[in-house]
C-alpha cells in the first residue's frame, strides 16, 4: 500500500513556501503551489484487496495522519512481502 499524507488546502504549509522560494534561484522558475507532504509505503496481509485497503484506511486514520489538519489517500500499489 502507498499512503500519501498532505496538508488541507487551507492549512498553512510553511514547509511548501520555503522551497518555493528557493526554486527561482536555482533556475527553476515558473514552479508554483509548492505542498510538501509525506509517503509511507507498506504491506498489508489480507484475503482480498478491498480488506488490505479498509485496513490500510484505519492505519492512516488512526496514526499516520492528523485528519484534522491533514488529508490521506491510500493506493493499492501491488503485491509483495519484505522482510
């Protein structure tokens, strides 16, 4: 599973505006609505896909993101198991 995790539209990203500054002198000019955001990657055993993600979905609820500041999307990604 890929979890992405970035802030609301209408929060603040302070992170997101410091880059952005930065582009134009380093010669890219034209980049705009800089968001810095969070990737979390892994796998989950379940007996079909739509288990894997409900879990997924309860794991980002519950500690990957600040839903109240923050908004998630989880992707299904492919199959594998690391160990």
């Amino acid at each position: 599973m890929l979890v992405e995790v970035r802030l609301r539209p209408d929060v603040a990203d302070p992170a997101g505006a410091t880059v952005e500054r930065a582009l134009p002198a380093l010669g890219f000019a034209g980049v705009h609505g800089v968001r810095i955001g969070k990737a979390v990657r892994f796998f989950v055993d379940a007996d079909d896909e739509e288990s894997a993600r409900r879990r997924a979905t309860e794991v980002t609820d519950r500690l990957l993101a600040n839903l109240v500041i923050e908004e998630a999307s989880v992707t299904l990604v492919g199959e594998g198991r690391s160990n």
